[in-house]
C-alpha cells in the first residue's frame, strides 16, 4: 500500500494519507502502480467530462477537462517536456543537461507546452461523447506505461545521481511489458482492435521520442521520463481523433 500512496502523491496533487514507501528506489518499484493511477485519473476525467458536455459547447468542454488533467498531475509531465525541449538547444549534452536543470521556461519549452495543450483540446473536441468518455479513461493509463518501458531501455544519463537513475534502479523490468499486455487488452475492450492499434503507436512514438532524447543527452532523465507521458497521452487522442475521422470509432 506504501507504493500506491507514493504513486499517487507523485502523480497526481491529490492529499492522499498514509505512510508511503521510502528509499532511493522507492519510485522504481511504485511504478507498478502508475497506470491503475492514471486509470483513476482517466476515470475521474470521464466523469467531469459528463457535466462538462451538459453545459458547455464542446470545445469549451475539451479545453475545461485538459486543463482539470493537467492541474490534477501538478503539471509535473508537463514540466518534464518542457525542459526536454529546451535542452535539446544546447550544443552538446553536458549543456543541455545544464539547461535543463535551470528552473525557467524558455522559448522552445513555452512552444511546445501551447502546441500540446492545443492539439489535446482539439482532439478531445473532435470526438462524438461516447468515445471522448472511453478515450478520457484510456489516455492517463497509457501514458503511465510509457516511463515503465523507456526506464527499462535506456541507461541513465547520470548513473547514481538524480531522478531517473533512481527510478530506472527500482524500476521491474517486467513491469513494462505487464502493463503493455494490461492496457493494449483494456484498448482493445474499450475501442475494439482499433483502440489496441492506437495504444500500440501511442508507446512507439513515445519509445521512439524518449530515444532521440536520451541519444542527445546522454541517457535517460527524470525530465524524459515525464516528458514521455505526455508524448504517449497526446498519441493516444490525435490516433482516437484520426480513427474517428476515418469512421473505425
């Protein structure tokens, strides 16, 4: 139970009691935990998004339940890209670790955070109610499963020290692929198989950005394992968008 409370106090703002798990590697072997809390968050974003559609026009509606999603998360993922993006402007990867550590937004970070949560209102908007519901409860699981597997490939770029290492140190290398099964099945039963294609190219396209990422910077950050959340959410609702528009949702 102490590794649930530390996933939920990571992920989410949510004032959650109890002892939680304590350790360096703690965070690594909470991550079991990560998806069935992004399940939790896509559950309650489903929920408000019945209320939201009651009252307001839809997309009113999408850009109020992405803003709920990122305030519940603290912004944490959100953090996470931002830095990555900025990094990536340094000429060398001591550099972009250096800008990454600083604190202020710059302008590639800023850029990226307007064009996300520009992309992520418009998808949610372009969807009928039905699957907008059953999307909102997929996306926070999938992009929870996304850290497991790229903590799993990719060596930390500072071995010992930080965030990521951590988390890859504690971190099962079953957990990943558990999840993928778990939540490719979940797709599958709430979009039929065209949800489960969907959750497979939302974790290639993640895996695939975390790489690039990680090639640039010398391993893996803790700012990458955020930034891939994000990536894998917002995969999933542009491929629920494009199967929508072709007709196979």
């Amino acid at each position: 139970m102490g590794s649930l409370i530390l996933a939920l106090r990571f992920l989410t703002v949510i004032p959650v009691p109890g002892r939680e798990s304590a350790g360096s590697e703690a965070l690594g072997r909470a991550a079991w935990w990560f998806p069935v809390v992004g399940l939790m968050l896509g559950s309650v974003l489903a929920v408000a998004a019945l209320a939201a559609d009651a009252l307001f026009p839809p997309l009113v509606a999408a850009a109020l339940l992405v803003t709920g999603w990122k305030v519940a998360t603290g912004g944490i993922h959100l953090d996470g890209l931002a830095d990555c993006l900025d990094g990536l402007a340094g000429r060398d990867a001591a550099r972009r670790l250096a800008i990454m550590r600083d604190s202020r937004v710059g302008v590639f970070g800023a850029a990226g955070l307007v064009l996300l949560c520009l992309l992520a209102v418009t998808a949610l908007a372009s969807l009928s109610t039905s699957v907008r519901l059953r999307v909102l409860v997929l996306a926070p699981g999938i992009g929870r499963v996304a850290p497991l597997l790229a903590g799993a490939w990719l060596a930390p770029a500072t071995p010992g020290q930080g965030l990521g290492a951590a988390f890859a140190a504690g971190l099962s290398r079953w957990a990943g692929p558990a999840h993928v099964v778990a939540g490719g099945a979940l797709a599958a039963w709430l979009l039929g198989f065209w949800g489960a294609a969907i959750a497979a190219v939302a974790w290639s396209v993640a895996l695939l950005a975390a790489g690039f990422v990680a090639r640039r910077l010398g391993g893996l950050t803790g700012d990458v394992l955020g930034a891939v959340v994000e990536v894998a959410e917002l995969g999933t609702l542009l491929g629920a968008a494009a199967a929508a528009h072709r007709g196979w949702l």
